[in-house]
C-alpha cells in the first residue's frame, strides 16, 4: 500500500518536469530542446535547495547541533 502510493507520487513529479519541460519547448521555440533541459534542471536545482533550506532551518532541528 505505502509503496503504491510512493509509486504514484513518483510518477506524478515525474509527469510535473515532463510537463514543464514540454510547455518550455512551446513557449522558448527559439531556443533548443537543450536549453530548455537545463533550464528545467536549473528549476529543479533551485527547488531541491529551497526545500532542503527550509527543513534544515526553519522546520528541523539545526543541523550544526543535530548532525545526522
């Protein structure tokens, strides 16, 4: 049941970056398809950061105290 749903969670995010993708291909048709890969990627980076700040500042304990 739990790995079902982290299925579907996982391909839902997939499905989310493939769409972004996708419309960045629609919308920068100048540009080419490896540019938009790396400005998904670049999205991605950005977001992996912002939520690995927040647990590890704002709603986790601080990590130079609690290491691990």
């Amino acid at each position: 049941e739990k790995m079902a749903l982290l299925v579907v969670c996982a391909f839902l995010c997939l499905s989310c970056w493939v769409s972004l993708y996708f419309i960045l291909c629609t919308l920068n048709g100048s540009r080419s398809y490896e540019w938009n890969c790396r400005l998904v990627t670049l999205v991605h980076g950005i977001l992996a950061v912002c939520i690995t700040a927040y647990i590890g500042y704002v709603d986790g304990p601080w990590p130079f105290t609690h290491p691990g």
